[in-house]
C-alpha cells in the first residue's frame, strides 16, 4: 500500500513543496515508471472520496498525475483506456477568461476542505502512460481535477489558494472510512 504523503509532517512536505521534473519521455514505458503508475492506480481504486493523485504525493518529484476511472466513466459516459487517465508532463495550454469557486479537498491535507477559484475551461497537453501526446480540453470537473493536479507538480497545495477551509466532521470522516473498508473488501474478493 502506497504511503501518501502529507502536509502537516515537516519530510513530507519538503517533498510536496518542490517543483517537480519532467519525466523523460523515453523512460515513460520504462518498468520503473509503469509500476509507479500502477501502485498509484491501485491506490486511487479504494478511494471513496478522491478523484486523482500526483506523483510528488506518493513521495515521487516527477510531472504526472493520473485520474481514477470512476471520474471518467461518469464524465465522459464512455470508458477510456487506462493509459489515457495518466497524464505526463501536463501544460495547460490555453484557459478560460471565466472563473469559478469550486470546493476541493486533497489526500495530502487529509480530511480538510475549502473553496479555490479555478478557470472553468482548460485545453492542456500531456503524454499518456504509452507515451502518446493528447490534447484535452475541458469545462467539466476534470478541469478542476487538472488544475489542482498541475498545481501539486509545481509545490503548490489547494489550500494555499482556499477561502473556507474547514475540516469534515467525525461524522463525514468515519463515513468515508467505512466507504472505503467496503471498497477494500471489495477488492479482495
Ligand atoms: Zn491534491
């Protein structure tokens, strides 16, 4: 199980706060970086409550994030083949005039929550797990998703931009505990 690495120990954030690098895309079909990939697939998996995961969250100063199929499926109403829901060296390349304020939480600020201005359209550009250059352009979720994932790859956490920020309630918390204890069983069925 990955280790998720989180704001409020001193090591750990030394690691969040640092400008990743950019994958060389030679190595991205490399063993090494397609079971980075995977361990963070299999973590995002028995998430109830978490839409994707960065690199430098897992301990990894390297430019790629991915995105859980359940957000895709949903989004898009269709499947999208695994290698697509990772996406390397991402640059937003173009965005919206329009803003919008939109709630967002993090598995790195675990269990806190608040509001962020986010563009509400991206277009961006990234490498996919088979090292294929897509281009995506969104006005969905995902463009928040995006946005937020880009951010983590440049050292910069949600709640350095957050007005509201608050924490769930036990309530909520234990919630979601049980939410993924279920997905977890699930898993290993
Ligand atoms: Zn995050």
């Amino acid at each position: 199980m990955l280790r998720i690495y989180q704001n409020n120990n001193p090591e750990d954030d030394k690691v969040l706060r640092t400008i990743s690098k950019e994958v060389e895309i030679e190595t991205i079909i490399s063993e090494d970086i397609q079971s980075k990939i995977k361990n963070m697939f299999d973590f995002i998996e028995i998430q109830p409550d978490g839409a994707a995961l960065s690199a430098p969250q897992v301990g990894i100063n390297l430019r790629f994030f991915i995105v859980s199929k359940n957000i895709f499926k949903s989004l898009m109403k269709k499947e999208i083949p695994r290698e697509d829901m990772v996406f390397i060296n991402p640059k937003i390349i173009k965005n919206s005039k329009k803003t919008q304020l939109l709630e967002e939480g993090c598995f790195s600020v675990r269990w806190y929550y608040g509001d962020v201005e986010r563009f509400k359209n991206v277009t961006i550009e990234a490498y996919n797990a088979k090292g294929e250059k897509k281009t995506w352009n969104t006005g969905s979720y995902l463009s928040q998703i995006f946005q937020h994932e880009i951010d983590h790859l440049d050292g910069i956490l949600f709640i350095d931009k957050a007005v509201n920020i608050h924490k769930m309630s036990d309530e909520e918390i234990l919630e979601i505990k049980n939410l993924q204890k279920k997905l977890i069983e699930n898993k290993n069925k």
